[in-house]
C-alpha cells in the first residue's frame, strides 16, 4: 500500500468524502482525486496543511506505513464535515487511542479560562476527557461542562455536569431549551430564546426568578452547546421534605393560636 492509498483509507476512517476534505483541509477543488486515483504525488505545502487540519493523523503512517494510523490521545479539531462556530473555527477535542472522540470534561476552574483558550490545542490536551456507553453520544460532537452558581435552580444546581451538543447552525436553536453558551469573556448556562434570524441576538433567561434576562449580541458568542443530559448528585430526601411541610404547619398553627387568644382577649374585655 503506498502514501495515496493510505490517505484514501484515512478518508475512510474519518468518513468524509473527497469534496469535504478538500474544504477541511483547503486543498482545491478535484485536488484530492488526483492525489488518490490518478497517484499524483503532494508537496511539502499540501502535507503541511493536512497535518494542519487533522492533527491526529500520524505523519510516519502515511508516509511509510508504520506505526498507527491516529496518534494515540493525540488532540484533534473538526473531523465532522462542517462543525465550525461562526468564525470558521473547528471545536476542539480529544481523541482515544482509537481515534474515536472523547467527551471533554470543563469544569468550573477550567471554564474561566475557556472563552479566551477555546482554540488552543494545549488547553483541552489536558483536560479531563471520558466516554458514554449509550449511542446517543456518537451522533455529534459532545462536551461536558459543570453548572457553578444558583441561577438555573431549582433545575440545575452548582457542581451538576452538563452533557452537551455542539450547535453548529445557531438558526436551529430552539425557544426554551438549556444551552451553554460560550462568549468572549463568560460561560453561561441559560435556556435561550432565539432571536438570532429577526434581530441577530440571543435572551439568555435564567430559572432563578432573581436572576434577569440578558440580551447577547451574536458577535459576542463565540460557541453554543445545546444540552441533551445532566448529572447531579443532589437527591431529594423525602422525610427532610416531609419535616418542614411539618414544621411550616405548627408554625402556622402557632400564629392562629396567637391571633384567636387575642380576640378571646378582646371580646372578654369588651364584654365585662
């Protein structure tokens, strides 16, 4: 198997047709068919911006055949086709040894560091990163972030993980749903009501009624994740429940206690 071959089972691999990788990699038009089928050899230019675009693919496969075809927990931009945020940024992630992406974990910490770092390899290389068993999580690109604050309770609490989906046509965006949503200088967990199409901005509205809505400007958003699952630890305790329903009502009878003592009062006064 020579070099051209290789790259067309790396196609294969990553599922993308000649047309979609061309447009990933910025390669013209027809560039990649005559690179595969007619064996036309690449440049040192060409290969620079494959490896470029697809950071996983292991140069010392593809040029020789040895070694692995991806990089083993190698870091990885947009393998997908057309995931992009409105800059044409591919969203990074991480891959496994197998080359199948990794749900990265962003936790409060690393969340203050996120819109500035949102397109540095180093950043996410280090992060945490994990799997999901259900098939849900294979169909699209998924990040976990962790809730901080208060302001989406009592749906979400501080320190529940959120597992979300890159939204990468924001014309999608459904009224009402959670989403996190990445600006220039914030992470916020909100549910949106897209007003993106009529007036090029987004009401980010919180579930705390002591929280108000705030109203973005798309150019300030840099990503948006739409979430599709949570995870939290807080279980309600069912007999604390039960106990202030409990002490609410002594309290309540105590106070009417008080009053019909006081009217008793007033009417033996009134009578004698």
């Amino acid at each position: 198997m020579n070099t051209n071959q290789r790259l067309k089972d790396f196609l294969i691999h990553k599922k993308l047709n000649y047309s979609q990788f061309e447009k990933t990699v910025g390669l013209p038009n027809a560039a990649t068919g005559k690179i595969i089928d007619k064996g036309v050899g690449f440049n040192s230019k060409t290969a620079e911006k494959i490896f470029s675009a697809f950071p996983d693919l292991n140069p010392e496969w593809l040029f020789t055949g040895n070694g692995e075809m991806i990089k083993k927990g190698d870091l990885k931009g947009d393998l997908k086709g057309d995931l992009k945020d409105k800059n044409n940024h591919p969203p990074m992630i991480t891959v496994d040894e197998e080359g199948v992406d990794n749900i990265v974990f962003v936790d409060v910490k690393a969340a203050a560091g996120y819109p500035v770092k949102v397109h540095e390899q180093t950043f996410f290389k280090y992060l945490p990163a994990f799997k999901l068993p259900s098939g849900e999580f294979r169909n699209g690109l998924f990040r976990a972030f962790e809730v901080e604050g208060d302001s989406m309770q009592t749906s979400l609490h501080a320190g529940d993980w959120l597992i979300a989906r890159f939204v990468d046509d924001w014309g999608s965006i459904r009224d009402g749903y959670v989403h996190v949503v990445i600006t220039i200088d914030q992470v916020l967990v909100k549910r949106i009501l897209n007003r993106i199409k009529k007036n090029k901005k987004l009401i980010l509205q919180s579930d705390n009624p002591a929280y108000g809505n705030i109203l973005l400007n798309a150019e300030e958003v840099r990503e948006i994740w739409v979430v599709k699952r949570f995870f939290s630890a807080i279980i309600s305790n069912r007999n604390r429940e039960i106990e202030s329903v409990i002490n609410d009502l002594i309290g309540k009878n105590s106070l009417f206690e008080e009053r019909l003592a006081i009217m008793e009062r007033k009417i033996n006064t009134n009578g004698s």
